[in-house]
C-alpha cells in the first residue's frame, strides 16, 4: 500500500477560494434543491415505500449525482461557512442509502425498483453499476477521511464486496461500460489495506478489449473495448469513459509500479495532447456519442468537450504527475482547470454548461435536438445532470492537489493563496495568480533539518525568476535550512501571447488565438463594435496587448483589424487576387474563456482570422 508524507493543505484567498465560497454558498444549495425536485431522493425513499410514487429519470445512475453531491459535501460539512441545510441533506442521503441497501450488499435505486422490468447485472454496458459503485466508494471515503464518519463506508464496502465476489479473481469476467469504479477500488485498497479490492481493479481493465462486454448501439471503441488496453493506439471512444479508464490504470500502476502499464499511458497521454486536445484543455470534438474523435478533429463551434472530461483528465494528469514526477502534466492539469473546467459553471454558480464550444454563432442555440427550440447559453439543471455534482464534488477538494510532500521536501505545484503543512514545515503561499504571476512562499515554521521547496516553472512562463535568479520551465528547487520568517519569490511574467494551431488541424489553420499566464482569452461580441467573425488578428497586436484589471479578473484590450467580408458564395474560385479589403483598426477587449456566456447570448470566438489569412 502506498504511504506518502502526511500533507495539510487548505485555501486561504484569491481566485480559487472564491470558487470554494461560491461552490458553498450558492453551488451547493443550488444543486440540493435540483436534486430533490428531480426526485433523486424519492427513488431511494420508494424502494421502502412505493407509495412515494414510479420511478423518475430515465437513466440508470441517477444515484451518482447523489454519491458525488455528497462527496462534495464531506469536504464542505467541516468548514465555517456551510449554509443552512447543507448538513442536514449529507446526513438525509446517508441515511436513505442505508436503508435503502439490499440484503447482499448491492445498491442501485433503478435496478432495485419494483416496477424496472431489468435484473441487476443484466447490462453491463450500459447499467452503470459498477459506475454507480465507483462514486458510491469515493464519496464514502471522502466522508471518512474528511468527517470521521464511517457509516457510508460500511455500505461502500458492503456494496464493494459483493462486487468483488461476483467479479473478482473468483467471479465472472464482467466490465462496466464506463469506467470509474477502478480509480475507486484502488482508493478503498489505500483506505482499507484489502488486497482483493486492488485486485479486482486491475482485472477491470486487463479484461478490456477482450470480449468480456456485450455491446449494443456503439462499437468497442466508444467503450475503449476493442484492443486491450495497453495496446490502444490513441485515446478514443466516449471521452470521459476514456479520461476515468486511463486514470484508474494509472492508479493501478502507482500501486504495482508496472512499468508496462505507464509506458502505454504515457504513449496515449502523449499522443492525446500532441493531437487530440483543445487549447482550452477540453477532450471531445464530437457530440454524437461525446466522443474523442479523430486526430487533429478539433472543430471550434461544435466542440464538445464535456465538463465531466475535463474533470475526468484533471484527475489522470494529477495521476500521471504522481506517477512520473513531471511537470509537464500539472501545466495540463492547470490548463483544464482554469478554462475547459471553470467554464462549464456560471459566475453566479446556478447554471451549467454541459459541453463547452470554443465559439458561439450569432444563430445559435443550446440543444440536443430533440426540442424544437433551445436556452442559448447555461441550464440550471440536465435529464441527465452528471455534470453539476461532478463540478461540486472537484471544487471542494481543489486544496488537495495544489502540492505534494516527500521526505524533507515540498512540492509547490498549484498556486493560489494557501497554507501548506507536512507536520514541523509549514508555510504560506501568497499571490494573485492566475491574474498575477508573482508567488511568495513564507516559511511559519521550519524543523533544524535541511528542507527543499521545489516550485512548477509552468511551460509557458517565459524569463521566469526564483529569488531574482532565471530558472527554465519544469521545476525549480531551494533547499537550504529554512528559518521561520524566510521568503522564497518566484516571479512568472504573464505577457499576453499569440498561438496558432497545427496545420493539420483544418478548423483553425491559419487563426490566432490569445492567451495570457494560464488563462485562455476569447472575444465576446459585447467588447467589440465590430461582428466578431470580420475580425483579423495579427500576433503582434496580440503582444501589444495591454492587461486591465475589470472587477476581480484580468482582460485584455488590444487593436484588432476590422475586416467585413463582401458578400460572396459559399465556395468561390479562387483567382489567386486579394478577394477582402485590408482591414481597419478597432478596438477589441479579450475576457477569460471562463467567463464567456454570463451576459447576452451573442457571438463568441476563441480563434479570430489572422491578418495574413484574412483574405
């Protein structure tokens, strides 16, 4: 079992401790209320008492938006500020959940229903069961480890158990169709010390690819089930399946150390971000079945990229970083955090996004389809709501993957105004970030043995400085004997820049989109009297950009060019003459991708023309 250097962390101020104020105050209260007017509840409560009224929802893992409410809530419950009721819904739900268990240790409020013509274990691919588990177990353990509470981990560990009866070494070999349960029943062997557990996530994904799931609508690789697992060329299929799959199996190499199982996740994770990633860190550029797609499949108005996946890929680069030590996949890590993940929220915390586009035409509307007309910009809620929770859970639990701790040293990785202890070395960290590059780290107390505080040099930062000194991007150490007192500065200018895409990558070739630290910009048609779609961009306006503070964020305001295109057909020949106008200057205002969609639904764009592909 793995045994890491006892780790204190808590946020104290800026960016993403308003997040964590915001997730409590008006997230949480938010998303109780949704939950109980969906009836997630009442499907617990009428397995006792079918007067309670049919079933509601037409999914089968409705109880998952529950188990990661509540995970988020064990983090919560322990601090100062939980508004009224908050409490009371974490203890309600654990008191339906154990009631609600069956006498053999399986739960799930749909397969469990007296009206659901369907057998437990009947669809494994599309049942969700063990899925359901998955988040059962990690909310269990988030309550155990946050509140002292054990009582949701014995009906965790009463579900997981049978689990591991009727699919462990011993049992059958069945798989759910979308992964989740690996990453936790790794966790619970961390927690628990109970092999089987470990054992039972390893043969989850070496059963992959393998025959083991009986597929209907979608083929294998929606499932990333048609190859075994460390023979997969690419990342593929549904994106969050893949993002939760790749993070169990490296879970299962931290603890085995297989060193065939991380070669083949950092091929995929290489593969992925060199093809297969938005700028914003999003994963999935099809919405049919919310899958990867193809290499250098990258459309801007029609990316997917579902906020779950961005969840899910935060928590296998926060694997891959555990596993590797590299920096590299905390600069992804940061990417997904700060754009692909914020965006799916509103700033007011009540609505939601459920795939995040990198532009918005004037026409369009939020829909699946299946309505004749649209919301154009967040909902409040989803038929299928895997989202909102998932958001509550990851906002609550942002402290715990600013840094890690080793004997005598101490890895700053994330950065934001925060207290960070390992038991006698203590220290604080201020700064402004992501609107400010510049971090000081306060020792508060130090032991007489030598220490090292090792800082991310994020890839981006360029002329970055630690103690006035130039250090390259990866990692920077001091190590010394620190006194209480001692101040460690590390300075990360945030000169706005200017990137293109790969010209392979067909839906942005030749554009130009703007970013600044680790935040991705975008234009939103309220900061320009000019229709986005006639702008042009050219890298040096982008460097010339000037940063503004406007209310607690960062923009920038640049001069772009004003282009209008001439009507013309869709598809002209081509003549080989200058078939636009040279564009005129006009003044353009660049908000953070995050922020997009809080106002008026209008145009938005991440990637603008560029001057020299204008025409």
């Amino acid at each position: 079992m793995s045994h890491r250097t006892e780790l204190r962390t808590e946020l104290t101020g800026g960016l993403l401790h308003a997040w964590q104020r915001r997730n409590r105050a008006a997230t949480i209260p938010h998303a109780i209320r949704e939950l109980r007017a969906a009836g997630n509840l009442d499907n617990l409560r009428r397995l006792a008492d079918p007067a309670v009224g049919p079933y509601r929802g037409r999914y089968p893992f409705l109880d998952t938006d529950l188990y990661k409410t509540v995970e988020g809530l064990a983090y919560e419950a322990g601090r100062d500020d939980v508004p009224a009721g908050t409490r009371e819904f974490y203890y309600e739900v654990v008191g339906l959940l154990e009631q609600a268990q069956a006498d053999d240790g399986y739960l799930n409020s749909y397969f469990q229903d007296p009206d659901q013509p369907k057998q437990p274990w009947s669809d494994l691919a599309w049942g969700h069961e063990l899925y359901n588990l998955g988040h059962l177990v990690q909310a269990a353990i988030a309550a155990k480890r946050q509140l002292g509470d054990n009582r949701l981990l014995i009906v965790a560990r009463r579900f997981a158990d049978l689990v591991v009866t009727k699919f462990g070494p011993d049992g059958e070999p069945g798989i759910d169709g979308h992964p989740e349960v690996e990453m936790a029943l790794v966790e619970l062997y961390r927690e628990t010390g109970q092999q089987d557990y470990l054992s039972t996530a390893e043969l989850f994904v070496e059963r992959r690819g393998r025959g083991n799931l009986v597929r209907t609508i979608f083929p294998g690789e929606y499932f990333q089930d048609h190859v075994p697992f460390r023979e997969m060329p690419s990342v593929i299929g549904h994106a969050v399946r893949m993002a939760y799959l790749a993070a169990g199996a490296t879970d299962i190499h931290l603890e085995t150390g297989d060193p065939t199982m991380l070669a083949a996740l950092e091929r995929l994770w290489d593969d992925m971000v060199a093809t297969k990633l938005y700028l914003t860190g999003g994963l999935g550029s099809r919405h049919s079945d919310e899958a990867i797609g193809d290499r250098y499949e990258l459309p801007s108005e029609r990316a997917y990229t579902e906020t779950c996946a961005a969840i899910a890929l935060m928590q296998w680069a926060w694997r891959m970083y555990l596993a590797t030590g590299k920096a590299s996949y905390l600069d992804v890590y940061e990417t997904v955090l700060y754009n692909a993940y914020a965006v799916g929220l509103s700033a007011d915390g009540t609505a939601f996004f459920y795939d995040n586009p990198l532009q918005r035409r004037p026409d369009h509307e939020q829909r699946s389809g299946a309505e004749s007309g649209g919301e154009p910009l967040r909902r409040a809620w989803f038929g299928c709501p895997c989202c909102p929770p998932n958001i509550i859970r990851w906002m609550s639990e942002l402290q715990d993957h600013l840094a890690t701790a080793a004997e005598n040293t101490l890895t700053i990785g994330m950065y934001a105004d925060a207290r960070i202890s390992t038991g006698e070395f203590t220290v604080t960290v201020g700064t402004d970030y992501p609107w400010d590059g510049e971090i000081a780290v306060t020792v508060v107390d130090a032991p007489a043995t030598e220490q090292a505080i090792v800082l991310r040099i994020p890839s981006w930062a360029q002329d970055a400085r630690l103690d006035g000194e130039p250090v390259p991007s990866g990692w920077a150490t001091v190590r010394r004997r620190f006194a209480a007192g001692e101040v460690v500065k590390l300075s990360l200018p945030m000169a706005p820049r200017a990137h293109g895409s790969h010209p392979y990558l067909d839906a942005t070739r030749g554009a130009i989109a703007v970013a600044r630290g680790p935040l991705v910009y975008c234009v939103e048609q309220q900061d320009s009297a000019t229709p986005v779609d006639d702008l042009l961009l050219s890298v040096t306006a982008v460097q010339a950009a000037t940063a503004r503070r406007q209310d607690d964020h960062v923009v920038l305001d640049l001069t772009a060019a004003a282009a209008p295109v001439p009507p013309r057909e869709l598809y002209p020949v081509l003549t080989g003459r200058a078939e636009e106008p040279v564009g005129s200057p006009v003044p353009v205002t660049f908000v953070p991708y995050f922020l997009w969609g809080n106002r008026e639904a209008l145009a938005m764009r991440v990637w603008l023309r560029s001057e020299g592909e204008g025409r």
